[in-house]
C-alpha cells in the first residue's frame, strides 16, 4: 500500500508564493512520475505539473508556465511544487498524483493525495 501525504497549502495574497509538498510512503516498488493536479469550484481538475522520476521530464500547463516549478527529491519519494506570482485564478484544491509500483503488482498504479486547498486573495 501507498500513501501520498501533502502539505503546504494556505492562504497567501496576489502576488505570493506558496511552496506544496507530497511525500509517497509504503510499500514502494518504484516511482514512474509524480505530479500536481487542481479543481476550481465548478471546474473540472486539470493537470498542473507533471514530472518523470527517472529522467526528471517535466510537463506544465500553460497557464503556469515561468510561474510555478515542480522538482522532486528521489531520495525522500516527495515532489514540490514552487508557486510564484499567484494569482486569483489559481485559487483551487491541489493534489499530488503518484503512478507508483508497489510490492504487490508488475503494473502501476494510480495514487491520490488528500488534497490541499490553495487561496489567492486579491
């Protein structure tokens, strides 16, 4: 079993930044790519950043480009995410996405953190 733990969210004023954390722990075979998604009220979650464990390819939405940077420490299984110049917009609950290979399986799976909410006030 894997567990994804984050932290670091809050509430930070337009023109803030915000660093989140998520740390995988268990049963870990293997880490393929971890990342961060978000859901807006009334919206549909969308990826934010994605990045490979091996390589450290990183994908980010064009909305955050130049804004927010993802990177990942192998050695703790935790991916961060550096929020820099806020805004409004990106007010939204933030998810850490594991695809992890765990003890139990040749195949990986997919993994959910709880959640953290973010708030942009203007």
């Amino acid at each position: 079993q894997v567990q994804l733990v984050e932290s670091g969210g809050g509430l930070v004023q337009a023109g803030g930044s915000l660093r989140l954390s998520c740390a995988a722990s268990g049963s870990i075979f293997s880490i393929n790519a971890m990342g961060w998604y978000r859901q807006a009220p009334g919206k549909q979650r969308e990826l934010v950043a994605t990045i490979t464990w091996g390589d450290g390819i990183t994908i980010y939405a064009d909305s955050v480009k130049g804004r927010f940077t993802i990177s990942r420490d192998n050695a703790k299984n935790t991916v961060y995410l550096q929020m820099n110049s806020l805004k409004p917009e990106d007010t939204a609950v933030y998810y850490c996405n594991g695809r992890i290979r765990d003890g139990s399986s040749w195949f990986e799976n997919v993994y959910w953190g709880q959640g953290t909410q973010v708030t942009v006030s203007s």
